[in-house]
C-alpha cells in the first residue's frame, strides 16, 4: 500500500490511498496485487472496461504508424472518427480536443461567434469543468467562489422548470447548455419535456442549444448520444469521458443544420484529434453498437432495481449505466468501506453515491458488486 502524503504532487485531489498498476476488464489490481471490482470506470472514462482489446489493438497499431503531426494536416484516425460521430448525429462536423472543459470552451466561443450575441444561459448544480470558461458555466458557488470574477453575461435556470429557463432566455442569449443527465452534480435526469421546452426556447429566441454530453455520450445512458432518448436534437453537443475508454480527447460536434460559426483561425489545439486517440475512438464507437446499447438500457434498469433494495438506500436516479443512489450514511465512508471488501464506487454529493460501471460488465460481475456494495452498507 502507498503513503497518502508523497511526491511532489499539487493536492488538488482528496485522493483515496490505493494506487493501481492493472487493469482488465472491471477489474482493478493495486501495487500489493490486491484485486477490485470497478463501478468507478476513471470516472464514466473507461466505458468498454480496462484494456478492451479492440480499442487497444486500434491505439496499439496506430502508435507503431505515428503519433503526431499537428493541425496543420489532415490524418486518417481523425477523419474516420469525424465521419463516424457525424454519421451516428446525423450530420455534423467536428471540433477536437483532449477534454471536457475544452470541448465546453470551443461550445462557448462557437456559440458566441455564431450568434454574434455573449450570454449563455446554464443551469443550476451543472457541471461543465474546471477552466475559467467552464467553471462560468458551471452552477456550483461552491466550485466557483474562490476564482471570481469569471465570465460574464452567464444565467443560470433550474433544472426541469421551464418557466425559470424562459426567464434567463432572451435577445442576447448564444446559448443554452444542458447536460442531458447531470452527472457530477448528483446524476438529476433533464425530463424530456424540459429538453423540448428549451429546443422550443432557443428557436424562438434566436439561441442555440448545446448539450453537454462529456458524460452521458458514447452509449453511457443506453443511446449513443442521450438526446436521442428524449427526441431533442441539440444544435451542437461536446464529447470527451467515454469517447476513446481512456485516452484524453474530448468534441465539439456541430450540427449540419446549425451555423459552422468558427472560422480558420478562431479556435484551435495543437494536440487535438491525436491519432492514437482518435484510432481508439474510432474503435470505441464501432464497439458501441445497438446490441450493447440495449444491453445497458435492460442492464441498467435492472441494477437501479436492484439498488433501490440494498439497505440504507433512500432513492435511487440516472439512466442505463449512469446510476446514483442516496444513502443515509455519509457517501465517504460507504466509498471507504467497499474499497476495503475490493469494490470500487464514486460519489457525486454528500450522501450520492455514483455508479458508472462499464457499459460491457458482465452479469456474474454485476450481481458480486451488489452483495459487496450491499455488506458496504451494513
Ligand atoms: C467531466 C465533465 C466535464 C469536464 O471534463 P474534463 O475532461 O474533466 O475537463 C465537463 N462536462 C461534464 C458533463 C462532465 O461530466
């Protein structure tokens, strides 16, 4: 086991004191060769579970052709896995980076330059990342206190209330961004008519509406895109968590139907669309196909059944593999406790704990979590 205090690291993370050196499967191996089940995922990253031989045959070959060489040109790696996000939306084109709160930044300034208008509408609890762009956007006070001033002309509405987002929408708003499931901020489900009541709202005002799909996106909900669940198209949505099951990059993908906005010139990243990422990308999409998808929908469902019926469970949210459950206990300590009988959980609140297993778990695997997360709870 490892020390928690060590190496000259900045602590910007209350990091739990286990390091890992394996992983296969959902299956995690720390350095005294102790094994976990992981529900954690590296956060709802690492969807088609650890070491997926398509996706690291894809990054393995690509790393023996070449790993780099800028903007300036064109790769195939990144054109194919263009092609394939614009295929699965439905037309588009896209933007890449190598996270989330960059894929949120190219969002805010494609939004402000398509418009020509400053103000983007968020919501309240979002979470859209840490960069001084996202954390604007981002409607947690607590995350953003200590960092102001931060952007202005930022609203902020209320989850599923449309006459509260009807009152931050108006002439000068770009954008409306919206997780379609919010994730860090405790796994709450945008109903569909919410969705629909904000696709109503940027037509009327002119907005355009983005969806924050670095966590729900590449199947995490049981759709490709959750949008597609809901009916409601956004103009454009970002990408980045479970995009390449590990490897840092992160979209922005835009619709044909909306404006292209950016210009060359405007916006760009100099290892953006990476060839080994963009090569496991491509992998990782060809693998997320509608036998799996309907698998985490049937799957998901089943575990939020079953979660519902551990003991101090009080409620249990989400959508496919994308699951919260209130506990009476503090989250921490629940965390704690299954770490130590070898099961992996993540929180995303006080008493939330969050379940992001991977999309490809198996049965066997599922049922050993619950009877662990179940003693954990005790
Ligand atoms: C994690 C997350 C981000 C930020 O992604 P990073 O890669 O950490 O920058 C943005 N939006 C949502 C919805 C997220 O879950």
């Amino acid at each position: 086991m490892s020390t928690a205090l060590r190496e000259p690291v900045l602590r910007t993370y209350a990091r739990q004191d286990v390091t890992f050196v394996r992983g296969e499967g959902s299956w995690l191996w720390d350095d005294a060769g102790r094994r976990y089940l992981d529900l954690v995922g590296g956060i709802a990253v690492v969807g088609l579970g650890h070491g997926h031989p398509a996706v690291r045959a894809a990054a393995h070959a690509q790393l023996d052709e070449l790993w780099h060489v800028s903007n300036l040109y064109w790769t195939k790696p990144m054109e194919a896995l263009a092609q394939r996000l614009s295929d699965r939306f439905g037309g588009a084109s896209a933007f890449f980076c190598n996270s989330g709160a960059e894929a949120i930044e190219a969002a805010l300034k494609w939004a402000r330059k398509a418009s020509g208008r400053p103000g983007i509408v968020a919501l309240e609890n979002s979470f859209h990342g840490r960069t001084l762009g996202a954390l604007s956007v981002t409607g947690q006070p607590a995350k953003r206190a200590a960092f102001e001033p931060l952007l202005p002309a930022v609203g902020f509405a209320r989850l599923n209330e449309p006459d509260s987002l009807a009152a931050a929408v108006g002439p000068d708003t770009a954008c409306i961004l919206v997780e379609p499931v919010q994730g860090e901020g405790g796994v709450h489900v945008a109903e569909p008519h919410f969705l629909a009541a904000a696709r109503d709202l940027g037509d009327e005002h002119g907005a355009l509406l983005v969806f924050d799909e670095v966590q729900t996106g590449v199947g995490r909900t049981g759709t490709f895109f959750a949008w597609e669940e809901a009916g409601v198209r956004p103009d454009a949505l970002t990408l980045a968590k479970g995009l390449a099951n590990g490897l840092p990059v992160g979209c922005l993908l835009v619709g044909d139907s909306a404006p292209t906005g950016l210009e060359p010139g405007d916006h760009a990243s100099t290892f953006g669309g990476n060839p080994v990422a963009c090569a496991a990308a491509c992998a990782v999409c060809d693998v997320v196909d509608d036998v799996l998808l309907a698998r985490v929908r049937a799957h998901g469902a089943a575990l939020a059944r079953q979660l519902a019926t551990l003991p101090g469970v009080t409620a249990v949210r989400g959508r496919g593999f994308l699951l919260a459950a209130e506990v009476e206990r503090p989250a921490g300590e629940v965390v704690d406790a299954a770490r130590e009988r070898g099961l992996l959980v993540g929180t995303a609140g006080e008493r939330t704990l969050r379940l992001t297993p991977a999309l490809t778990m198996g049965d066997d695997e599922l049922e050993q979590a619950l009877v662990l997360l179940a003693e954990a709870l005790r």
